[in-house]
C-alpha cells in the first residue's frame, strides 16, 4: 500500500472498530502550546495535580515518546449516552456512567494498530488513553477534528464535545491534514457563565484547582467548606460546561453496551451512596471510572452533598 492507501484504510478501520472521527496530523514539536502550558503550570492552575509538572518535555514532543515518530493519528470515540440518572440523585459525569474507557478504548486502540501493522509491515509505536503525557486536545485540533471551546473542551460542529480523545504515534510517515478548523464559539459564552466556581477563565483556558471535577476526584484531602454550596449536586466529576454548549444539541447516543450507565449509578439516592458498604462499592465499581476515588472519598463526597441538601 502507498501513503495514501494506508491513510484511507486506518480511517476505514477506526471507524469499523467503533471510533467516531480519525486525523492524523506530523508528529512535530508544538512550539506554540508550549508557553501556554508554561504559564498554566506557572499560574498553579493544576493544584495538587503534580503529575502535571511532569514530562514538560514530553507533552509538547511525541519524538520523546516514540523514538523516530512521524505521525500522530487521532481518534474521536463517543460516549453521549441515551439514559442518564434520574432527578435527585447526586450527578455522576457521564464519562463515568459504565465501564472505564481506558480498558475499551485501548482494546480498540491496540487493535487497530495491529491492522495498520498487517499493512504496513514492521512499525514502531505506541498507543495513548489518557495514560501519559500526550495534549490529545491539541493533537485532535491540529488533526482537523474540532476546536477548542471557551471551557476548553474540543468541540465537533456535528457531534458536539461528549467524546474520548486517544492517540496512536507512530513512525510512519501519511497523508497529513493540511487544515484546521474554524472556531465556531463566537460570542456564546454559556459555559464561562454557568460555572458555578468561574473555573473557565479568559483565552480558553480552565484553571483546574477551581474546577468540580478537580475537587470532586482529584483533591487528596477533604473538599474545602467554603466550596460545599457551589458543588451543585455533584458527585463525581462535572458536565456543566458541556451540559450547557449549544453544539451538544448535535449530540447522538454511543452504541457501546459498556459504556451504558450502571443501575446504581442511575437510581441511587444521596441515601444510599452514604450506607453503601466498601465491599458493595469494590463490587459495583470495580471496573468503573469511580474506582479511582476510592471508597472512603465518595462516601465523603455524599455525605458533604447531603449536608448541602
């Protein structure tokens, strides 16, 4: 196969294996995020989010992770669902509702690479979910997948915002896309006013130590009482700024029977996450992006909801 019919068959396959947009864009150094994540870093906007600090180098370099790189193929994969919690339970982010992405998407990841290795022959690289040091919002922009919006979530004019991002480097060279595509935010500035902790500051920027998805999952110690009121409801993680961006009108169900939400995560009460015993939480959460909280943290979340309530 030439560059071209290797290109047209890795879109092919992305789609087939469930993924919603693929681009591919040259693995080059992102000489103009670098200061953007400088300044970010510098204006402590990571919190206690130290792994952030880490691998600088990395994250604006993909030849740093994969030796000789010269391809960064993006992928888009939707996990919009067609059921969400009933009213009065404490709010999970829909990210969250079923299985752990990192588990799906990196089968489908790796399988594909495997299809591209089947035609192309012998190819270095590796495959990225959320999982190292990668900016998957940057590479999907510059590979023509969306924008980045004023919350600085990549938006789709089509599919709206609620889709996992993942990479596959690699030292194959392909057909590049040669255009980026046009914001289209205008004057809307609906997310930047419905956030309850004026997290989403000027340029497109999300300063993360005021985010509620940063004290609901990320925070180590317990969530300051001066933020309780502005929770808002939320357990784990946070939608608001997508819930509210009008490109999500476009938004369709996925078709991934794992990512459906799990029965407790859609009926339960404050009630019940409070009494849920860790042997129920190991249980049902297990293979669940909640996991990552830990019992003890969500238990607490609840109870500090309820408190609100």
């Amino acid at each position: 196969m030439n560059k071209q019919q290797l290109t047209n068959f890795l879109k092919q396959q992305s789609l087939a294996l469930g993924f919603s947009s693929c681009g591919i864009s040259k693995a080059e150094y992102l000489e103009e995020d670098a200061p953007r994540l400088e300044k970010w870093l510098r204006n402590n906007m990571h919190g206690q989010m130290q792994y952030m600090e880490n691998h600088f180098d990395k994250r604006l370099n993909p030849k740093l992770l994969v030796p000789g790189a010269k391809t960064v193929i993006s992928l888009m994969y939707n996990y919009f669902p067609s059921q969400v919690q009933e009213k009065g339970t404490p709010s999970i982010s829909k990210y969250a509702y079923g299985k752990d992405y990192h588990f799906v998407i990196k089968e489908k990841l790796t399988e594909l690479f495997n299809r591209i290795k089947e035609k192309a022959g012998t190819i270095n690289g590796r495959v990225f979910v959320d999982s190292a040091p990668v900016l998957d919002k940057v590479w999907a922009r510059k590979s023509n997948l969306g924008w980045i919006g004023k919350n600085s979530n990549l938006i789709h004019p089509k599919k709206g915002s609620f889709f996992f991002l993942a990479e596959l480097i690699i030292d194959l060279e392909l057909d590049y896309e040669t255009q980026q595509m046009k914001d289209y935010c205008g004057t809307c500035t609906k997310c930047i006013d419905a956030c309850p902790t004026d997290a989403i500051v000027a340029d497109k920027v999300v300063d993360g130590s005021k985010c509620i998805s940063y004290f609901t999952i990320e925070l180590k110690e317990q969530i300051p009482t001066s933020m309780v009121d502005s929770l808002k409801g939320w357990l784990f993680g946070c939608d608001i700024c997508q819930d509210v961006c009008p490109w999500n009108r476009f938004s369709l169900p996925h078709k991934t029977k794992s990512f459906e939400i799990k029965e407790e995560i859609r009926t339960w009460s404050n009630k019940e996450w409070i009494e849920m015993t860790e042997e129920t939480f190991d249980q049902v959460f297990k293979d669940s992006p909640i996991n990552r909280t830990g019992y003890k943290r969500i238990v607490e979340n609840a109870k500090l909801l309820k408190s609100n309530g």
